[in-house]
C-alpha cells in the first residue's frame, strides 16, 4: 500500500529535508506552504510523485481545504510531520508587539493544532485506520536562548500538544511523537555559525551545526516503526553545541 505523508513548511530547511529523505524511502509526499513556487523547488528534489498544495496553516479554511484535497486524491494520510513555524526577532520581551507574538504563536502552535485536528478526522475515519502525527519541536522548549519569549513559549507548548494527542489518539490506532533539533544548518540557524549566537552571559559564540539530512532520517525512523511502536521524543542537535549545562 502506498504511504502518504503530509510536510507542513515545506518550501525549505526542515521542512524541505525531511520531504527528501521520506520521498527517497518510498513514501507519497504532500509538501504544503504558502508559496508555491518554493515547494514546487522541494517536490522537484524529493521526486517520488511528490505534490505541492498551497497552505496557510494559520487559517482554518485552507487547512481544512488542503486535507479535503489529500481525502479526495488519496483517501487516507499516514503521516503528518507538523513542521511550519517562525520566530520573532530578537529583542526583549516587552518590547515585543502584540502582533509579534501572534504571528509566533499562530503558526507554531495553532497551525500544528489546526493540521492535527484534521487529521484525527481523516485517520479514525480511513480504512486501515490510523497513522502517525510528528511535531517539530525545539531544544528551546526546555532550554531557551536568550531573547525568544514567543518561539520558547511555543515550542514548550507543542510539547504539551504532543503528549495529548498521543493520548487521545491511542483509542484510535494513532501515535503521535516529536522531534526536537538543535543547530541543523537552515537559513534561519546558518547564522550561529557565520557571526554568532548571544549566549545567556552576553557573549557572541559561533556554534556548530549539523546538515538537515540527519534530521531527514530521524524522521524516517520514526515514520517507519509500526503503529505499535512510538518514539515520543527524540532529539538531533550538533554534538558540540552549548545545550548540555547551557548558561
């Protein structure tokens, strides 16, 4: 039986490697973000009858149209690799507007919320039943850099949605786990390693990064196990990075 797996974010970084890495083991992709012409680029590398549907995973409706769409041309999804997300700027908290925050908080954790929901619909409902939810989480969640109130608050809240939908999924053959990475080399890390990143005393420290294909395969590992099988967490980060005793 073909496999069908959903990329939020999937136009580039996480998103785009991980598309690559379950393409090249077999499975269906549906690559979803906002701009088109960016997943037309992943679906391009991944191969494997990999399609690109235009999502805003802040808004109800398009996600609901995009799972409409998978339903009618698959009947089923097998996988969800809720990966979408944005940070704010850097700066202190209360100088963070109120749209700043939204803007994190409404991509981050309500669109991983709005795509989980539809697909519980989707998998209690197919036939066989089931299937496997994965969240992008962060070291963030438990281990913050400093300045970045709106990802850090998100990213722990994820933890949170993970856990639930782990719980309330295992009624219905649905098992749900997360990923936290650190330092994979994307455009929205890459700068850690070219200038820097503020470290908790005030230093500027270049840090080590890791390639996003390694998180490509955590992912596939985790996509592969049967459903009577769950990673509920795992972590991929630069072996050298500050993370073990940060601060």
């Amino acid at each position: 039986m073909t496999r069908i797996a959903l990329v939020t974010g999937a136009g580039g970084g996480i998103g785009a490697a991980v598309a690559v890495a379950l393409a090249a083991d077999g499975w269906t992709v549906v690559l979803a973000g906002r701009r088109l012409e960016t997943l037309e680029a992943t679906a391009g590398a991944a191969g494997n009858g990999s399609i690109s549907i235009p999502c805003d995973v802040t808004n109800p409706a398009s996600v609901q149209s995009l799972f409409a769409e998978i339903d009618e041309r698959y009947g089923r999804l097998d996988l969800l690799f809720n990966n979408a997300g944005v940070g704010a700027p850097a700066m202190p908290l209360e100088e963070l507007s109120v749209e700043q925050w939204r803007s994190v908080v409404d991509t981050n954790l309500t669109g991983a919320f709005l795509c989980t929901q539809e697909a519980f619909r989707l998998m209690k409902r197919q036939v066989p039943r089931g299937g496997r939810i994965i969240n992008n989480g962060s070291i963030s969640a438990t281990t913050p850099r400093p300045l970045s109130a709106p990802y850090t608050a998100t990213k722990h809240a994820i933890t949170g949605l993970t856990k639930s939908t782990a719980l309330d999924g295992r009624a219905y053959d649905i098992a749900c786990g997360q990923i936290d990475i650190g330092n994979a080399a994307t455009d929205m890390i890459r700068a850690v390693a070219d200038v820097g990143a503020l470290q908790p005393d005030g230093t500027i420290q270049l840090e080590p990064t890791i390639d996003p294909a390694h998180v490509g395969e955590a992912v596939v590992y985790m996509a592969d196990l049967p459903l009577s099988a769950n990673v509920p967490s795992l972590t991929v980060m630069a072996t050298k990075m500050p993370f073990v005793g940060r601060g």
